[in-house]
C-alpha cells in the first residue's frame, strides 16, 4: 500500500507534497511523488529538472518518508499517469492541489482534478494551497 501525490512545483503541488508526507508518515506508509508533463512546451515549467528532483530527494529523505519520485514526459495526460501509478501502487489515498479555474477554463481544458476524483479506485484528498481563493 502506498500513498500517491500529483506534484507540480508549483505552491498547490507543494501544499499537496506537505499533506502527503505527514500522511505517509501518520500511516507508514510508502509515498509515490508523481511528476508528469505532456512535454509540449520546449520550455515547461510543470516538469521537475535533475536539480528539482535531487532537492525533493533530500527534503524527502530528511522528513523520515519511504518515498519513490516518478517522473516522466511521455505526453500522457496527468490524470492517467497518476491514476495509473495509484492503480500499480495499490494505492490507499491519491493527493492532490487545487488550483482555481473558470468554469469556461474547465469547459475547454478540462479538469485534472476533476477526472482524478471521479475516476480513482481509492480515496482522494484534494487542496487549495494556503492563502489561495
């Protein structure tokens, strides 16, 4: 069992890395840190670089936590691949921030969230980062 968390290095994906660590500690339990980009963009931002991933390495391994980082560009959409690393995990929870959209915005680019919710096999939190409407 495991808990999966969205990470984006963004303030929600780190709201949602907060959250999930005191969970996999709380539970012992490993946590599986999902990164993922569609690789669309020649510059993206959404996607951790080698200095990123060896700093959330570090704060991972001082905070005490099992942890495994996935971390891919494969231009799979970001619902699929942390729905698919929750289904390989036997995930017992999925994590994940809360950004604000536009009902329009939701319309048009959907919701990764929202297709998260519905679709996970397992329990989901989602949050806002602090200070954010």
């Amino acid at each position: 069992m495991s808990i999966v968390v969205g990470y984006l290095p963004n303030a929600e994906g780190e709201a949602a890395l907060d959250r999930a660590v005191d969970e996999a500690l709380r539970r012992g339990t490993r946590l599986v840190v999902v990164n993922t980009s569609k690789g669309d963009a020649p510059v993206d931002d959404r996607l951790i670089d080698a200095r990123q991933h060896h700093a959330l390495e570090r704060r991972l391994t001082e905070a005490g936590v099992d942890f495994w980082i996935e971390r891919s560009a494969r231009g799979g959409d970001a619902a699929d691949e942390i729905l698919a690393a929750a289904a390989a995990q036997e995930a017992e929870l999925i994590v994940i921030g809360l950004r604000k959209r536009t009902a329009v915005g939701k319309f048009l680019m959907g919701s990764t969230a929202q297709r998260v919710i519905l679709q996970a096999g397992c329990p989901v939190l989602s949050l806002k980062a602090p200070g954010r409407p």
